[in-house]
C-alpha cells in the first residue's frame, strides 16, 4: 500500500478534494494537510514520515516543506502539481485537473 499525502495552503479546498478523490484509487491511502498554522488538519513531521510521495499544489509549498522538514524527506518523492488556489472545494475543473496530475504520477 502507497502512502500519499496531499498539501496545500489551509487544507481547505484542493488537498481536502484531491483526498477524496484518490480515497478509493486501488493501492493507495490517503491523506492531507495544509502549510499554514490555521490549516484544517497542519502539515507536521509525522505525516511527512508516513508519506510515501508528497503531492503540493505549488513550488513555494515544495520548499517551505523542504525547508521545514528537510531531514524527514529522506525516502519520500515530492511532487509539485502547479495547480493555483483559485478554485473552490470540488470544484469540477481542480478535479480534472487533479485527475489528470496525479493518475499519470499514479499510473
């Protein structure tokens, strides 16, 4: 079984949709989280140790984790997705994007 975290800003609307729709993908758990401190779950080195690949939106979030948990990425891939935080929860486009993103990392 893959472990893959999704991170965004808050958590709020494109990690929190990209869990559910990768919940059910065969061989994988999910889970995510957010950079920011107000985040809905907060990203901490524990889900960073039990990723397996890390998923973030955008570059910046790539080097706040690496800088924040530099030590702790050893073994896990980060992957930047390069999807903006301009869209809602579940919005239908940040879901094909998604979909389109991560299914060829997953495949």
């Amino acid at each position: 079984m893959k472990h893959i975290l999704f991170v965004c800003g808050r958590n709020r609307k494109r990690s929190p949709t990209a869990e559910i729709l990768f919940r059910d993908h065969p061989g994988v758990d999910v889970q995510s989280a957010g950079l920011a401190r107000d985040a809905d779950t907060p990203l901490d080195r524990e889900l960073v140790e039990w990723a397996d690949v890390i998923f973030v939106m955008e570059a910046s979030q790539r080097r706040k984790i690496n800088a924040q948990f530099g030590r702790s990425l050893k073994d896990v891939r980060v992957v930047c997705l390069d999807i903006p935080d301009s869209f809602e929860f579940m919005d239908p486009r940040l879901q094909e994007l998604l979909k389109e993103k991560v299914g060829a990392v997953l495949e």
